[in-house]
C-alpha cells in the first residue's frame, strides 16, 4: 500500500479566510481613494491577486497594488481568520495513521504559513501560488493520494494528478458543481473527514475501488 499523503487546498478549506481578505482589499482602498467592496472581492478571489485588482485599478497600478497587499495582509488578515470547523481533526486523521500532510494553496507562501502557524495547524510541506495545472503538479512532486479543496478547479487539478479529489462545500460552490469537476466525494465541512479516511483506508486495503468521480463513498 503506497504511503499515506493527503493535500489540503487552504483558503475556505482549512481556513475561513474571507474575513481577512475582505479587510486588506477595504484597507487598500482606504489607502488609495477606491472604495473596494472587500467581502465581494474575497468572495471572487480563488486566482490570481492581479485579476481581481484589474477591476479596481488601471493596468499601470495593479503592481503597486498587489505589492501593498501582500505587504498589510500579514497585519490585517491572519489573526482575523479563523480555522474552519474539523481542520484540526482532519490533520489529526491524517497524523494519526502515520500520514504527510501538503498545503497546496495559491496563496502567496509566507502568508500561508503566517495563517498555519497562528492557527497551531502543522504540514510538512507548503507550496504556494499554485493553481489549477500548479497544483496538479505540485501533487504529483509530493506524492499526494488524496487532494482536499473546495473549488471546481481544485477537483479537477486533483483529477489530473490521479488523485482522490475530495470537494467541500464551506466556499462558494456547491455539491453539483464540485462533483462535475470530478470529485470523488463531497462533503459539507472538515468534520466528515476523519470517518470518510478511515473507510476510504480500509477499502483501500480490501481493493475496493473509491468508486466514479462524484461518488460519495
């Protein structure tokens, strides 16, 4: 049996990061004169930092703009996100069967760990600004079997990799469309993780199949 190592997408998977985001892009509106709607921006934010400044600012100031934001998010995001419910018993989960667990996020990295680190959530490994075809590599480089995410692009990056894409609905995209991007199973938080792992390992060691994308078993 191949060893155990399960990804985790950060954002709106282990994180509730809405809040933090929604306060650095209204603190850079303060700074510059545009009035931001910072919770409709954290809400769109599942890319890059430089598409959702393209509404905001000219092309010529969206540099400048991604530069401050990274440079007050440590100040006015991490303490104001906390854990998703469950995060701290899916790591455990994983843990406690002798499991790595890979923090796959298209978060700038420093910032990532800045949230783990406050939040007490312990991974072995963090890649950053990874997304869609990032991802699917970054998984293959770690040796990733099974990938936690709550977006479509997420499933679809796990797909790709071969490995069990694992959708949940705590962002903005439900269980339809998780499952028509190609996961495997959905789930409505974190705390369902533990018991799916523990079932999904024991199939595993039976040969049991997960069954087709979108399955819930």
């Amino acid at each position: 049996m191949l060893p155990l190592v399960v990804g985790f997408d950060l954002d709106l998977t282990l994180v509730d990061s809405r809040p933090g985001i929604a306060a650095v892009f209204a603190e850079v509106g303060v700074r510059t004169g545009v009035a931001i709607d910072g919770h409709a921006a954290a809400r769109r934010l599942a890319g890059m930092l430089e598409d959702e400044f393209e509404l905001w600012y000219p092309a010529e100031r969206i540099p400048e703009m991604v530069t401050l934001f990274r440079s007050i998010y440590p100040t006015y995001a991490v303490t104001s996100s906390p854990a998703l419910p469950g995060a701290t018993e899916a790591l455990a989960a994983v843990r406690g069967r002798g499991g790595q667990i890979i923090v796959i996020t298209g978060k700038y990295a420093p910032n990532a760990h800045r949230h783990l680190d406050h939040l007490g959530l312990l991974a072995d490994a963090v890649v950053g600004w990874a997304w869609a075809e990032g991802k699917t590599l970054a998984m293959r480089n770690h040796g990733v079997g099974i990938y936690l995410g709550d977006h479509p692009a997420d499933m679809a990056a796990a797909v790709a990799a071969g490995a069990v894409a694992v959708g949940l609905t705590s962002g903005e995209h439900d269980r339809y469309e998780l499952t028509d991007a190609g996961a495997h199973a959905v789930m409505t938080s974190l705390a369902e993780f533990p018991d799916w792992l523990a079932d999904h390992l024991m199939r595993a060691e039976q040969g049991i199949s997960v069954g087709l994308p979108g399955a819930d078993s």
